[in-house]
C-alpha cells in the first residue's frame, strides 16, 4: 500500500503565515523516494513559494485544506523552465513544477491560491504561474479549485495523457489571467470545468515540430473570458491536430469565444467542434490563417526566429453554434477600466486568409447569430479594411490589425479566401438596425450557400 504522508509530520504548520514550502517539499520527497504515494493537506492554510512535484506521487488537498502561493517572488524558483511568449518574461517562474515526472495527481476538493493580488497586475519583478509540466506523462488535476493565480494558472508543455477533470478556475486579478494552457501536449482530456479569467479559458497551442498538439478532447465546460473562451493557435510552430470540443457554453466573452489561429508556419487541421451556447460573446468564430512574426511585439513564439512560409488550415467543421447578445453588448468593454477589449463595431463572426493561401475544407453549419446591432456610422469605412498580408513582403500591418478591437467589416458573418467552404443552415437576425452587409462572402470556393438573414439588419 502506498504511503499517505502529513506534511505537519515533517514540520507544516499550515497557519497561513509560516512558510511551509521546505516542509512540504520534504513531504513530497519522502513519498517520492518511498515509490509513491498521496501527501494530503487537510484543517490549514499551508504557505508556499515553488514545490517540486514527483513521480507516482498524489498532492491532496482535502475540502479544509488550502495550499497558498507566497506574495514573495523571491520565494519562487528560477529552474523551472519559462514562459514561452516573447512579450511575457514576467511569468517565468512557478508556484508547482513538474518536469519529466510521470503518474502526478492533484486532488481533493480544496483550493490552490495564487495570491494574485498581492502582484502587479504587468511588469516587474514578476509573477508566477500556477502550475507548469514540462515533458510530464500521465497528469490528472481533479476536483479542486484553482483560484487567483499571479499569471496563467497552468502551462502543460510538451506533455502527454493529461486529464483535468471537475476543476474550478477563476483567475480574475492580473492580466494574463488565462486557465487551462496546452502547449505540445498528446491525449488531452478536459472536462466539467468552470473557467472564469482575463485571457484565455483554454488554449491549445504548438511551439515546436518536435512536439505536436494532438487527440484533445474538450467537453462539459463553462467558460468566462476577457479575451477568449478557446483557443487554438497564435504559437503555431509545429502541428495541432485532431481536436474535439463539444457541449461547451459561454457567457461574457468580451473578444472571441472560439478563435483558431495559424499564424507561425505550422498546421492546424481535423478540428470538430459542436454543441455551443453563447451569451453576450462579442465574436463568436474566429479563424484565421497568415504569418505574424513580430519579435518586439504581442504574441510571438520565444522559439520563432525567422518568418516562415504560411502554413496550413484545414478541414474546421463548426456545427450546433447558439449565439445571443444582451443589451450589455451595445457598450464599449474594458479590462482594467484601460484596455478596450471590444465595441458594437467589432462584433461578427470572421473567417480569412492570405490571399493566395486559402484555408481549405471548412463547413459552418446549424448557427444561429443573434448580435446586438446598431452600428449606424463605422470608425472605418469597409474599402480601408486592412488585407491580411502573407508577411512575406515587409509589412504586417494585416497581422497586426488582426486585435483592433473597435470594428469590423460585417456585423454579422465575414468570410474570405476558404477554398471549399459549405455554410449550411446559418441565421444571421440582427436586434437593431446596421449599417453594415449583414454578411460578406468574398474569394472563396463554394460548396453550399444557405445563409438566411432576418430581423432588422
């Protein structure tokens, strides 16, 4: 039988005030030496900066029992690999690493705190992520919840068979609040989560050719997002392939709720995604294909150093997608009362490519869209909407537009440069008159057309 070890038997107080982090590591050290086995935390606030997670063992934190991040950065490690994102150094370190560990659980209906607002919300001297895996094999994170964390609350790198299951999120303080983080991880299982943060809920991404994003699985969540709800992309080096989500539902998303990006030279491909509801979603669908190579800029790869040739998107089926707006969406939305996210302008459902690089085999179907409306007098006229350029030919201001959160060319539907595109059974019904073509469907290969538009467009 596997040991089950009381970190107060090697010195935790689990006051909240004492620093419990060397006796919690002993703790885990101890059941990892021993073989395996569960260290459970129960009748305490257990004060920590970075633990070392091990091999077949169990981190429980019972319903009594909280694991708090240091407010100290200085308490935090700096052996614990890095953020990945160019424009993000601030988020390097961590509060639980697990590197080339396999069979790691955390559990027990508890809480893991982050501490976030004892951070800066951007900037120095740095915040710490949650949890971070790098090269780690069959994970599971259950039954907890993950509250607060300084920066993301996980980034599950280069790693395989992972299972997040019944998991609370809501990371809510700082920017850079995203939730569930997948970066070259194989055998992704998501379920049941509730996800409340100010980047992305869940992000798949690919930052190598040696480690491919694939076989994810997605189902039963809840999600509330500054930015977005899911994501695909944006670090897409190498491969994201062979994606289902289903039976997911969002509320106040204030950017995109499901936004694939294939930005760096990679391929994203075989993406399934069905049964969606939506409230309050500024733009429901985004899925975009060109290059974005900006190395002083927003959201470019720590591993891309070179603009690479654009690369593939492909075979994307959207089915069973509810869309609705509340009054609530006729504002302008701010994060931090001084970053706009979105306005009535920037609202619609968008599709586009490179000219000359097509996104192939994509099929929209069953969706109904009910936006708010109401734009009378666009910021832009629709003539000086940006091209998305192919990057190629020294400019990037198609790439960089890509985040003007104030318009749009469509209220409704955009798509451009799809090659074998089926819209099939689409509702497009506006709650207030526009000025704007409810739809746009420009330099495409049609297989279906069936759009119907109604209400007061």
């Amino acid at each position: 039988m596997p040991p089950t070890i009381d970190p107060r038997d090697h010195g935790a107080v689990g006051d909240g005030v004492t620093k419990d982090t060397a006796a919690l590591q002993a703790t885990l050290d101890a059941c990892g030496e021993a073989g395996g086995g569960r260290v459970v935390l129960e009748d305490g606030t257990f004060l920590t900066g970075t633990l070392f997670l091990r091999s077949r063992v169990e981190l429980h934190i019972a319903a009594s029992a909280r694991l708090l991040a240091s407010p100290d950065i200085d308490d935090y490690r700096e052996d614990v690999h890095h953020n990945r994102y160019r424009n993000e150094p601030d988020l390097d370190r961590c509060l639980l690493y697990a590197e080339d560990v396999e069979h790691v659980t955390l559990s027990g209906g508890g809480e893991i705190n982050g501490n976030g607002p004892a951070f800066p919300r951007s900037g120095p001297p740095g915040r710490a992520m949650m949890l971070r895996t790098l090269r780690a094999s069959h994970v599971r994170v259950r039954d907890l919840r993950l509250l607060d964390a300084s920066g993301w609350t996980t980034a599950f790198l280069d790693s395989r068979w992972i299972w997040v299951e019944d998991v609370r999120i809501h990371n809510a303080s700082n920017f850079n609040g995203d939730g569930l983080n997948f970066d070259g991880c194989e055998h992704v299982w998501v379920r049941g989560c509730h996800i409340v943060g100010t980047d992305d809920n869940i992000c798949l991404q690919s930052s190598s050719r040696e480690y491919p994003t694939r076989d994810v699985h997605i189902s039963d969540c809840e999600l509330s997002s500054v930015c977005a709800g899911i994501r695909i992309g944006l670090k897409s080096i190498g491969t994201i392939s062979d994606v289902t989500i289903q039976g997911v539902s969002m509320a106040r998303v204030l950017r995109e709720g499901v936004k694939i990006e294939c930005t760096e030279g990679g391929t994203i491909t075989r993406i399934a995604i069905s049964d969606l509801v939506m409230q309050d979603v500024r733009r429901p669908l985004w899925v975009l294909l060109n290059n974005r190579f900006e190395p002083d800029d927003l959201g470019s790869s720590k591993e891309l150093d070179h603009m690479p040739p654009i690369g593939e998107l492909s075979h994307v089926r959207v089915s069973g997608l509810t869309a609705v707006d509340s009054e609530e969406m006729r504002r302008e939305q701010w994060r931090f009362d001084h970053d706009i996210q979105g306005t009535p302008e920037f609202a619609g459902i968008r599709v586009d490519a490179a000219p000359g690089r097509p996104i192939r085999y994509l099929s929209l179907r069953d969706i109904t869209y009910v936006p708010w409306g109401g734009v009378q007098r666009p910021s832009h006229r629709i003539e000086e909407y940006p091209e998305v350029v192919d990057g190629l030919r020294g400019s990037t201001v198609g790439a960089s537009s890509n985040y003007y959160p104030t318009w749009s060319r469509t209220t409704f539907l955009d798509v451009r440069n799809v090659e074998q595109l089926r819209l099939d059974a689409i509702l497009l019904e506006s709650q207030h008159p526009d000025s704007r073509p409810p739809y746009r469907v420009e330099g495409c290969t049609i297989l279906a057309e069936d759009v119907t538009v109604v209400g007061a467009a």
